[in-house]
C-alpha cells in the first residue's frame, strides 16, 4: 500500500478536512500503514496537482477557517485500478525495522536484548489492547455500513499479529535467557 491509496481510501468515504482524516489515519490504518501528519498533507497537496482530489476552504468565524478535502472521480478510478491490481506477491513483503534490529543484536550484551525484547512484549500488548477496542467499534459499525465488515478484518488480522508477536517475543526471551 502507498500512504495515497489509504487517503484515496478515506476520502472514498466522504469529505474530510486534513485533520480529521489524519485522526482517522491513526485511528484505523496506524496499526499496519503508519503516517506522519506531515507526510499526510504533503500527499494530500500531490494528489490535488494530480487531479485526483480537490479542495475547497471552509470560512468560519468562531473558528479557524478549514480546508475540506474531496475525491474526485479520476481519484476514485485511480483507487479502483489499485485495488484491481495483483500486487500480493509485492503486498506481502515484510518491512520491520525492530527484526533488522534484533538480526543484528548479538553485537549487544543478552541482558540489555532481554529488555529491549520486555519493551517489545509491554508495546504488543498495548497495541493488543487497542486492536480490541477498535474490533467492537467495527462491529458496531457494520450493522449501520456493511464496507465496515472490512474494517473488521483488517482489526482482527491486526488482533492475531500482535498475539503472534507476543508469543514469539515471550519464546525469544526464553532463547536470549540461555545466553546469560
């Protein structure tokens, strides 16, 4: 996925101004696509010169004036044609800079790897924690939109991946243990 098809995405859903579509970016993408608020806009700012969304500002007096953000309909053809492309072979490719970390670690003490790997475990369980809360938020949505079945899966794969993480985190513990 490139951060544009998940903007693409959101905006498929409505207009939006920048920052509530950088508050939606994190609170459904952020746990297997993350953004910063900046890179959000600057994409926002490439795929209006592209023509695939447009803008318009919002006036107001009793608060700062806001720029709502549309897709248009080369914007959704374009996240159509990316969602019909067979890219799975290159979808499914791992990018994890913590497991570059840890291939490299033998060049660090066993005591300080442990509690890197005890940090690793208390985030997992954390992001665990969150991916619960947005699993009961998807279900209550799909009874009102049924595209939120798909918000679902993506919560209950991100639900099963930090359980796995968890466990191996725990048996590479164990492994790192023998070290000492």
């Amino acid at each position: 996925m490139s951060l544009k098809h998940g903007i693409l995405g959101l905006l498929n859903y409505g207009p939006t101004t920048g920052y509530e579509l950088d508050k939606s970016f994190k609170g459904t993408l952020n746990f297997f696509w993350q953004a910063q608020t900046s890179q959000i806009y600057r994409e926002l700012s490439t795929m209006e010169k592209q023509g695939w969304v447009t803008s318009e500002m919002i006036i107001q007096s009793d608060k700062p004036n806001k720029k709502l953000f549309s897709l248009t309909e080369s914007g959704k053809e374009e996240l159509n044609r990316w969602l019909m492309h067979d890219s799975i072979k290159e979808d499914i490719r791992v990018k994890d800079p913590f497991l570059v970390k840890l291939f490299f670690s033998g060049e660090v003490d066993a005591s300080t790897n442990i509690e890197t790997m005890k940090q690793f475990v208390k985030c997992c369980h954390y992001a665990f924690e969150k991916i619960k809360e947005s699993i009961k938020q998807c279900e209550e949505a799909s009874e009102a939109d049924k595209k939120a079945i798909y918000w679902g899966m993506t919560a209950s794969f991100g639900y099963y991946y930090y359980e796995m993480c968890i466990r191996w985190a725990e048996d590479t513990i164990l492994k790192m243990e023998e070290l000492l």
